[in-house]
C-alpha cells in the first residue's frame, strides 16, 4: 500500500513533515480543578484534573511527595463501530500507567506532600495518536489546575512508511503495521520523559524519526503556550487587572 | 496552508461501516508547467512551451497504455484521481504509467487535483462517484486552462462521449483519442490506438463476416453470481492452464475438488487465456471425456473455426478426434472432472509476441487492414488486429496487447504495440524469447554504471590493511569451471594441516564490496535477480566490468573475496568452521576437464595437483555421506551446442558430460552453502533467506509410479533415502535406462525456491533433493541475486557490515524472493526456449535418424525423448485424415498403444527410430517434427 505518493502526498492530503491540525480549549469542564479539550485532527480527547486534595485511600499516603492518579479510557463512542469496551482492560490501564509516569515526571510532587491529584482523560473520538493528545490535555489541564509543574510535558508521534518518516500519524497509517514513535518531551529543559515504540527500527532511522517527533512536540508546546498566554488574559480582562 | 476537514467515506469490508477521514486541502500544489509565473518550477516536468497540454482521462490511460508509452504523447498531466482510478481497476496499468510519470525523458506531469484547493470537488447529491470523477477532471482541465491563460491549448483527451459533451458544454476543450491521434498525422501511432469494442463489432459485420452476429461463446455469469456459486460450491476457482502440445485442452487446478479439472474445447473454455483466473462449473459425469485429455492434438485451429481472413494454411498435422463411444472400455477409466468455464475471475492479458497470418495484400493500400495475429506460443488464440501498415508487418515478428473478447467474435481483439524484426532472424527470435520471458535485456543505464569502481580496478592497500579482511594471497587457490568462463565466482583451496588435517576453503568472489544497498545499480541487480544465459549469449545482472573483471575471480590477480574455510579431519569430518572476508590469489583458473586430466595424470606430482586430488577424495567421501542421507542424484535433459564462432549458428549438439571435478566443485559448494545457511539462520532466524525443495506429494510422483510399474520396476518413494536407492537399483539392459528414470523422477517433481525463513516453520525449511535440513545460496553472487543478499546476511552475522533494513521487514523480504523465483523460472525457460530455438536452425539444414525412447503413450501417439540431443516431442500414429481413429488403442495398466488387430504395439520407455524434421505446418511457425521410422 502507497501511503506516500510520489509527489509526496499522504493519504489526506499532508505532506510527511506535517502534522494535523491542532486545537485546544481550556476550561471544558467547571466542576474539575482544571480541564481542557485537545485535538489533533479527528483525535479528540478531554482532560479533568482534581487536586491537589485530601488522599482518599490513607494507605497511600506519602509524606514527601503528592499522589498522583491517572484514569483513561475511551468512550464507546470514540470509535465509529459500536463496541462496549470492559473498564480496565490492559490497553486502558497501560495508558493510564504511562500518563501517570509522563506527568509525575514533570509535576513538582515534593511541594505537596500528603495530598493527591487525579488525573482523568478520555477519548471522545479515536483516529490515532491518542496518547500523545491525551498527554497534551493533561498538561493543559494541570496548567489550568494550577499545579505547579517542571515544564510543559507535550507529545506527538512519528511514524516510518513507505521509507519516509511521517510526522503525527492518523488511524489509517498507524494501522498499517509500521513502527510507530510515541515520544513525550519538556521542551523547555530539552528532555525526554515518554519513549515509545510499536515494531522494529534501524537505529539510524530511529534517529531521524525521533528528530522528527521532537519538532513536533515542539509545535505542539508553542501552540500550548499560545493558548495558555490566550487564557490567562482572559483571567486578567475577567478580573479587570 | 488551508486545511478542509471534509470527506465521510462507507467502506464494506463485510459490513457496511461509515468511515470518517480527514482530507486537507492545500494551495502549495503546482501545475507542473515551467513557464508559469504564479508556481513554484522548481518540480515542473512540462516541456518550456508547449503549444498544447494534455489532461488524460482513466478511460483514456487504461485502455490506451500503449500509445501513451509511444514518444510522440507528450506533455500530458495525469491528474491523481486519474491515477486513483486505474489503480483500482488495473494495477499492470497503474505502473505503467506511474513508470512514464517517473521517467525524466517524457514530459508527463502528476497533478494531485484532489488535495488541491481549487480543483477539489465535493460529491453532489444523487452523483454517482463515476460521475463526480468525471467532474473533478473537468475542473481540473478548467482549472488548468484558467491558470495558465490562453497561451497555451489545455485539451482534454477523453473517450467517454458523455464526458466530451459536458466538457464541451462547459467551455473545455475535449477530443477522443482517435481525433487527436488523427490530428497529429502520424498513421503509424493509429494502430497503437485501442478501438472501443462495438467499433469492432459494427466494421466487421460489414466487411468481414456476413455470419458474425451468432453468439459463439456463453455469456460470463456476473460476479455475484460466482461468488455465491464458489460459496455453495457449484463453480470451482483455479487457474487456468493451457496444454502446450494441445491448445483446445486446458486444465484448472481447483482446490475445492482436489483435482484438476479438464476444459476441452474453446467453447468450453469461453475466452479465457492461459493464467486467468476463472470460475468453472463442472460437466455432468457423463459429458467427462478422459480418452480426450489422453490425446495429443497437433491442430492449429478447429476447421469449423476456419472461416475468415486469409485463407488458412494446408494443415497437415495429425489430430485426434476422440473415440467418444467407441470402445466401453476406455469410456469405463473415465475418472476426471471435466468442466466448463462460466467467469473470469481475474484476467491475465498482457502482451503476446508472434506474427501476422499471412493474407494478401488488400488492393488500396493504406488503408486499415484487419489481420489475424498468431502468437508464437501456441497456449494462445489468434489475436485480431487492424493496422494501416500492413505490408511493414507481414514479414516481422511483432508484439500485440489484448483489448477485448466479446461474445460474438471468436478470436479476441487486440492492437499492434510494436515490432522486434525479421521473422526467422536469429537475434529476432533469440529477442523474442527474452520478451516472452519478462527478460530484460536493455544495456545498462548511467545510473547504474555510475556505481561501478573506476577501471582499471586493483586491490587497493586499504583493502589489505582493513581488519575485517584476511589476507590470503599466499595460499595457493585455484579455481575450476565450465571452459571458456569468464565470470569466476568460486575458486577453492586445499592445503594439509600437520596434524594430519586438511584446511579446505572455498573463496567468493565479494560482490557486495562492490553492489551496495540502495544504489541504482543495486535495484537494477535485484530487478534482473539473476543472469539469464542462453545459447549464444549471456543477460548478465551486473554490469560486464564487474561480471568479467573486478568480481570475477581469475588467475594471477589479486581479488577480494568472501570465504568459508573449514578444518577436515581426512574422513571428511569437519572439525571446525569459519567465515571471512578476504584477499586471494588465483594460482590456476582451470576447466573441469583440465582439472580432471591433472587428477587422471598419475605422473603429475606438482602441489597443485595434490591439493586436487586431496579435494577429490574428500569431495567423494562428502558425496557418499550425502548420499546416504538421501540426497537425490537427479538429471536433467542438458544439451551443449558447438556454436560457429562467425556465424554463431549451431555446429552440433550434445549432451552435456559430468566429470568427476564437475562433482568434486559441487559437492564444496553444496557444503558452502550448508554452513552459511547455519550461520545466516542462528544470527538472523526469522529474516534468513533460503532455499527449499518441498517433498513431492504422492500425486506427484503418480506418473512415474505408473511407468516404473508398467516396466515392472519398483520404486519405493516413500522418503528420499529410499527413492534414492531405488532409483540406483533401477538398471536395465541399457545404459541410458538409468537416467531416463532419473529424467522423468526429476520431473515429477516441484521446483525448488527461495524463501524468507520467518515465513515458514523449520520442518519445512527441508530440501528434499540435496536431504538437508537447511540450504542457501551463496556460491554464485556474480550471477545470482540470492547470494548477494545472502553475502549481505552473512556479513551482518559476522558484524563486518550492518544489516540493511529490507531484511528487517519480512514482508519486504518475502516480495525479494518471490521476484528471485520468478526471475529464476524465467531464466531458465528463456534458457530452454533458447535451446529450442537453435534445435531448430540446427535441424533445419539436417534432418536427421535417430533412436528415441517413448516417454509417455497418448491414444493418438506417444512423446518420445531423443538422448542425443535432448528434444522431446510428439509422434502421431494416426493422421489427421484418419479421423475415426479406432484403430489404435490404449492400455493404461501397461501404458502401451496397440493396434486394435494387435500387430503393432508401443510400450512405454521402448526404444524406436525416428525421423527429425524441421516443418513449417502453418507459416511463420515452424517446429521440429517428430516422425517414426
């Protein structure tokens, strides 16, 4: 299967270099701390953040460092056949794991000990690249918590097909058995915290597909700062500073 | 940059499901043209200042691939929803013209109308998706004319009539192939053109065939209908497969029945071609006609088929019109399947090479003649054509593409695509056979020979002093090959240890120091996949400078190879092994014959010799241990011609002889190739490539079961251990009686081929004639891709070089061998075509007596085998007059031909005269006739 043309053309009409489009907003759910809505293309996912609040279960309690939480899953809807997916099924909780690592990586949890802070996202539309948008919600949705973090996490993926690097893959290309890059940067700091990959690579390849998601989430880290430079006027403007 | 999320798609992949993509629309997509002032050139592939541009519609791309191909198109923009279209409705012509896209030599231009902005269109309610193609190619030709303002002529070619009013409609201009064609004045190209099909029909109803508008042939059920009919197993999938010696008899292998099953007739057959895919429905059991399929029909077309153009040739050749009914008997044997085919699954056209049937100059000439094309080989119909050149073509061999086959024509429609030469001329013929074969024999380009090292090439100092590579330059190697090889790939060294050992090496010539991953020349050899020889030339893989010089490993030069050396204790034992790159020298590059003489020559005590004669006596102890595992001795029918160093025609013909060094070389190699497949498998064992050789099935081997019994032979093919002794037990009164059962074993069986090991399990890995659990190939990278990405596998496992990444991807991998074994079988039909064509100018000039052995009895006739010269052929008993045949008959338990008065019989494997002939039965046909003395 040709998922470059010649003239250098993706199935949808991008060239390899380019990722979808993006949009953010912040705010999507009042009841949370902090809540926000990420897409990439058809890629949609909402991100709530509670905390940092009272440990729920004591016993997990730690007396130098926050607790943090992570829920994902996937509503029935988000993909467009109709399957009821079990609630903490492997592939949900294996997300829900790296979240959790990618986030803690970049909270500062030693300025609060003894509290929790839970993080939950959902896919409400499924087209590949979920993770890297859940990661780029929960990131806005902690900014919006106002808890205090390291640096931005941002994530986006690249993949390898036709013997090209392609940057943000969707459902389509995903699905079609080549390597796929998930990476997760502090792109301020310059450092890696989520490195994944399905299949196999050359290592110098990898190189290259690698170079290729940190543009990415570079892109992505400038459009979140964007918005969140957007939102914190509108804070300024609503409090009449 | 402006992105549309649009684009709501149903696909059925067994349910219908909605699919949602996103499709981004873009303003950086350009038109293509040079001197455009708003668009980036800098990707422009149209010519500076064209006076016209065309834009090709899919009708106008699938059918007209020919003339597109012709030089004389030229700048034409194919849009992508064009190319989209053919690609879903045939691939061959998707890369095709992908292929004239691609070469910088023609000015055809990709226009990806369907993501640029301006030129996308959406779906309109109650339009269907041909309809919204048609629209969106409108556009896009509009959008072209709009663009580049009215300098230039933006002309859409379509033969879609539909398509053409519209566009008119809107302003665009629009022709059909034909009128453009017409305007360039060029009558040559017109005959390139493909006539829509009820063209066809309506000119011959008027000028040829008053009786034409009968349907000949049952109409192909739709497709729904053979896909419930295969579902509920009434219809049966297989592809179809011509008889060579009886184009009228064809078989389908159905897995669904297990068997194959028997299509006689043309009408039976309705229209399909050798290879197609078709869906059959089987005859009532009553209609199964078994002596037919035993019967070696030699007719060129039915008589009752005889009508038409030219009037056909005398038509001697005998031909069998079944005893259907005639004798209970044989009607009582009838156990196989006949069937019928109702549909044509998926078809296997593609160009055909042979000649005009040769027909009298039309009064008027120049004008458009229709002719009858004859392919040369045989499976095929007589293809119709029109040509306005007719006088050019009648003496010339051509190549014809097959348009169409409708119901009331009986032969197929097609159209001229180009000629090769003179009929009868050697190098037309020898081409011929190249082109039937998918050989490519084109020089190679500036690409590829740009890869190559700067001549004159030696070993560089670098190479000596590179620590991966062993300097072996003062072991006397030595290398033994066919006389008169230029290409050495192998070469061997022998030398005794003190502890009594021996330290045997076999040295290949590195080819991959010189062919690297993913360069031109590189593709080019993997393309190729292997060299092609024929009689009197060679199709090299790679170019000749490395083929005959820097690779080839010849005496008293320095050269790199890659080698295998092993310890051997004097049992033949190994006792160790290893592999390295290397430098060697050459101390004698010797024929087999040489070789064997030195050995012969007890008076020779010189090293050399010893090293040959120590290499010998191992190589026979290997050979016996081999053998006692089972491995097969099998023989083929190899014939060597004496060609005539000025005229190149043949002088004569023999078999080719083994001698001992033959085997000595062989059986080295063979331990090579063993150890390196060890190798490549423990470091690589799921993206190793390899060879096996499946074990025959039971049905397989039923032929020659059948002939050993009925000569009161028995053979015990249980395993290849036991088939192997049977078959040296298998002695009769004369000498040649071993090998022809060797022959026939030999053909009963499949052919080995390459495989990625990631694809198979280990048991089945076995090759079955060499009884070893693994093999490659390794010893022959000069002439063989396999052994250069075996050298490459080698290498990494060693950790000289990294692996390159296709061996990465088993499916890549997997694609590689299937074009190495389609190359291979190529390769080696062209080399037998070849063999075929020289037996025919060889005999022309002398028809010969000689003594044949009956291989196979038939009801009209039996094929015999001529040792001497390697030709099997038929020999009728019954003549073509003699139609009602009864008089011979068959006895299947015995395999003989009687005379039903019993005077004469035939048994199978008897030896007889015969009379060899070159005749010419139909013009420009000619072949070798077989006649008994």
């Amino acid at each position: 299967m040709e998922y470059v043309s010649p003239e250098g053309l993706r199935l949808d009409g991008r060239r390899p270099m380019e990722m979808r489009q993006i949009r953010a907003e912040i705010g999507a759910v009042s009841k949370a701390d902090g809540s926000a809505v990420f897409e990439m293309g058809n890629t949609k996912v909402i991100a709530a953040v509670y905390g940092p609040r009272q440990v729920q279960n004591k016993s997990q309690q730690m007396s130098d460092q926050a607790l943090v939480r992570c829920e994902y899953s996937m509503a029935n809807f988000s993909t467009g056949d109709r399957m009821r997916k079990p609630k903490g099924d492997r592939r949900s909780t294996e997300i829900s794991l790296v979240i959790r690592q990618t986030m803690e990586a970049c909270i500062l949890t030693h300025l609060m000990p003894h509290s929790q802070i839970d993080i939950f996202v959902q896919v409400l539309q499924a087209d590949g690249g979920t993770r890297s948008a859940c990661i780029n919600a929960a990131t806005l949705a902690l900014a919006d918590a106002g808890i205090p973090m390291r640096d931005l996490v941002t994530s986006c993926s690249a993949g390898y097909l036709n013997s090209t690097p392609l940057l943000d893959l969707n459902y389509v290309e995903d699905s079609a058995g080549g390597a796929d890059v998930t990476l997760g940067i502090l792109p301020k700091l310059d450092k890696v915290t989520l490195l994944q990959m399905d299949s196999k690579l050359p290592i110098d390849i990898l190189e290259n597909v690698m170079q290729l998601a940190i543009e990415g989430c570079k892109a992505v880290a400038n459009y979140i700062r964007e918005i969140l430079l957007e939102n914190t006027k509108q804070l300024e403007y609503r409090r009449g500073v | 940059m402006l992105h549309n999320k649009s684009f709501v798609k149903k696909t059925r992949a067994g349910r219908v499901m909605k699919q949602v993509r996103e499709h981004y629309l873009r303003d950086d997509i350009f038109c293509g043209a040079p001197f455009c002032k708003v668009c980036d050139t800098s990707g422009a592939r149209l010519s500076a200042s064209p006076s016209t541009i065309l834009v090709l519609d899919t009708n106008v791309v699938l059918h007209q691939i020919d003339l597109l191909e012709n030089l004389a198109i030229d700048d034409a923009v194919v849009l992508s929803i064009v190319l989209e279209e053919v690609k879903n409705k045939n691939l061959s012509v998707y890369n095709r013209i992908r292929a004239i896209c691609s070469n910088s030599k023609r000015n055809f231009f990709v226009f990806s109308n369907e993501y640029h902005r301006d030129t996308y269109i959406k779906e309109m309610t109650g339009e269907t998706k041909n309809d919204r193609n048609d629209r969106a190619i409108r556009v896009a030709t509009q959008w072209y004319q709009n663009h580049l303002g009215s300098g230039v002529k933006v002309l859409l070619i379509t033969n879609d009539k539909e398509n053409k009013r519209k566009a008119n409609e809107e302003g665009i201009h629009a022709e059909t192939v034909e009128t453009y064609v017409k305007s360039l004045d060029r009558p040559d190209l017109l005959d390139l053109l493909v006539r829509p099909s009820e063209d066809v029909d309506m000119e011959e109803v008027e000028d040829l065939r008053p009786s034409k508008r009968k349907v000949i042939y049952i109409e192909h059920k739709p497709m729904s209908e053979i896909t419930s009919g295969l579902h509920r197993g009434i219809y049966h999938q297989g592809k179809l497969r011509v008889n060579r010696y009886n184009p009228f008899e064809a078989y389908v292998g159905s897995e669904s029945i297990g068997d194959q099953i028997i299509i006689y007739g043309r009408s039976n057959m309705n229209r399909a071609f050798d290879g197609d895919i078709v869906a059959v429905e089987l005859l009532p059991q009553d209609q199964w006609q078994e002596e037919k399929s035993l019967s070696i029909a030699c007719g060129d077309e039915d008589e009752d088929e005889d009508v038409h153009l030219a009037p056909n040739s005398a038509d001697d050749a005998p031909r069998t019109i079944p005893q259907q009914g005639s004798s209970g008997e044989i009607n009582a044997v009838s156990s196989r399947p006949s069937g019928r085919i109702v549909g044509i699954i998926k078809r296997n056209w593609h160009s055909y090479c042979g000649s005009l049937e040769p027909m009298p100059m039309p009064a008027g000439s120049g004008g458009i003649v229709h002719a009858l094309f004859v392919s040369k080989d045989r499976r095929f119909p007589k293809i119709r054509i029109q040509t306005r050149q007719l006088e050019n073509l009648l003496d010339k061999r051509i190549v014809v593409a097959v348009d169409s086959w409708d119901r009331q024509s009986r032969y197929p429609s097609g159209h001229y695509v180009r000629t090769i030469g003179e009929i009868g001329d050697r190098d037309t013929e020898s081409e011929v056979v190249l082109i039937e074969n998918d050989i490519n024999s084109r020089p190679f380009s500036s690409q590829v020979l740009a890869c190559l090292p700067p001549l004159p090439w030696t070993v560089s100092s670098e190479d000596l002093s590179n620590p991966i590579r062993q300097d072996l330059r003062n072991v006397r190697v030595f290398s033994v090959d066919p006389p008169g090889c230029k290409d050495i790939d192998d070469a061997l060294h022998c030398t005794a240890l003190p502890n009594g050992n021996f330290e045997v090496g076999v040295h290949i010539a590195d080819v991959t120091n010189f062919v690297h991953p993913g360069t031109p020349l590189d593709d080019e050899a993997a393309q190729r996949g292997t060299s092609v020889y024929l009689v009197e030339r060679r199709i090299d893989m790679l170019p000749k400078p490395l083929t005959e010089d820097i690779c080839s490993l010849r005496s008293d030069v320095e050269r790199l190879a890659f080698s295998v050396i092993w310890e051997m204790t004097p049992e033949a034992d190994v006792v160790s092994s290893r592999f390295t790159k290397s430098v060697i020298k050459s101390s004698a590059a010797m024929s087999y014959v040489e070789a064997q003489a030195r050995m012969d020559d007890s008076r020779l005590m010189d090293p050399l010799t010893t090293d040959l004669r120590n290499m010998n006596s191992l190589a026979k102890k290997m050979r016996l241990r081999r053998i006692e595992r089972g491995a097969l001795t099998l023989a083929s029918a190899e014939v060597k011609f004496q060609i005539d160093t000025e005229t190149h025609d043949p002088l004569d013909i023999g078999m080719y002889q083994i001698r001992e060094a033959n085997q000595m070389v062989e059986e080295f190699m063979l331990a090579a190739n063993v150890s390196v497949a060890q190798q490549i498998l423990k470091s690589f064992p799921l993206c190793s490539l390899l060879r096996r050789h499946p074990t025959p099935t039971k049905e397989m081997l039923e032929p020659l079961l059948r002939t050993a019994a009925a000569i009161g032979l028995h053979l015990d093919v249980s395993t290849s251990k036991a088939m192997a002794d049977s078959l040296d037990q298998a002695v009769g009164d004369d000498p040649y009686f071993n090998k022809l059962i060797r022959i026939l074993a030999t053909r009963c069986m499949s052919q080995a081929v390459y495989f990625c090991s990631g694809e198979l399990s280990p048991p089945e890995y076995h090759h079955y004639g060499l009884a070893a659990p693994i093999y490659t190939h390794f010893t022959s990278p000069i002439r063989r891709y396999a052994d250069v990405i075996v050298h490459r596998l080698l290498a990494a496992s060693l950790g000289i070089f990294k692996l390159p990444s296709i061996f990465q991807d088993r499916g890549q991998l997997t694609s590689v061998s299937d074009n190495l074994n389609y190359r291979h079988r190529n390769a080696q039909m062209a080399g037998r075509a070849s063999v075929e064509l020289h037996t025919l100018i060889y005999f022309r000039k002398r028809p010969t007596d000689t003594e044949a052995r009956i291989v196979k009895i038939r009801s009209n006739g039996f094929f015999v085998f001529v040792p001497k010269y390697g030709i099997e052929g038929p020999v009728y008993l019954t003549t073509r007059s003699e139609k009602g045949g009864g008089e011979w008959y068959i006895d299947e338990q015995q395999q003989k031909i009687k005379k039903i008065d019993g005077s004469i019989s035939y048994s199978i494997l008897q030896t007889v005269q015969i009379h060899l002939e070159v005749v010419e039965p139909q013009p420009n046909r000619p072949k070798l006739q077989l006649s008994l003395i």
